[in-house]
C-alpha cells in the first residue's frame, strides 16, 4: 500500500523536476537561436510617450504575457524614460508569425494611447 504523504512528495518532486527541465529547455532554445541567427529582433515606438497606466498599455502587458506564455523564447522590454513614460517596445522572437502577433497588439495600444 501507497503512504499518501509519500506518495504526495513524490508528486511534487516530480513537478519541481519537470518545470526545471522546461526551463533548461527554453534556455537552450534560446542559445541555439542566437548561434543560428534565427532570432528576430524589433522596436517599435508610439507616436509620443505614453503612460504605463493607460487601459491600452495595461491590456498590452497582458497580452505580452500570454504570448511570452504560449511561447516562452520570446522575450520583450517595455522602454520608459525618465518620467517613467513608455517610449517604444523592444522583443526578440524566433518566428515570423510572433513577430506579427507582437507588433500588431503594440501598435494598436500605441496608437489607442497616444491618441488620449
């Protein structure tokens, strides 16, 4: 018979382990890339500066980390100034259709943003 404590344990080492080697993998992923030259790498800019507390930005955070989830090689900044104000958006991706996703949410919210 199973001890339930044990067995419990077992379970998650066994997550801790597999979100390790998921991690590793993401990791060698992005090195492999970066040795090939298959990363993709972009800015884009708002019209003016925009704030960080704008509904627009807020939704595109969001939906940057859901795509970061879906797809985890893929790596963004948001840039700001000194007055904290959000001046362009750097990323890295590794396929053309990231690259598209990301650039069309970012200039929507820019555009709503600059645009209040």
């Amino acid at each position: 018979m199973v001890d339930e404590e044990d067995f419990q344990a077992f379970l998650g080492d066994l997550c801790d382990f597999l979100s390790s080697l998921e991690e590793a993998a993401v990791s060698l992923k992005r090195r492999i890339a970066k040795l090939t030259g298959s990363v993709i790498k972009g800015c884009i800019k708002p019209a003016k500066p925009v704030s960080p507390d704008d509904p627009a930005i807020k939704w595109l955070v969001k939906r940057l980390d859901m795509v970061r989830q879906a797809h985890p090689t893929v790596w963004y900044r948001l840039l700001q100034d000194e007055k904290s104000l959000i001046t362009g958006l750097e990323y890295s991706v590794m396929e053309e259709e990231q690259k598209a996703d990301i650039e069309s949410v970012a200039r929507w919210a820019f555009d709503k943003a600059a645009g209040r």
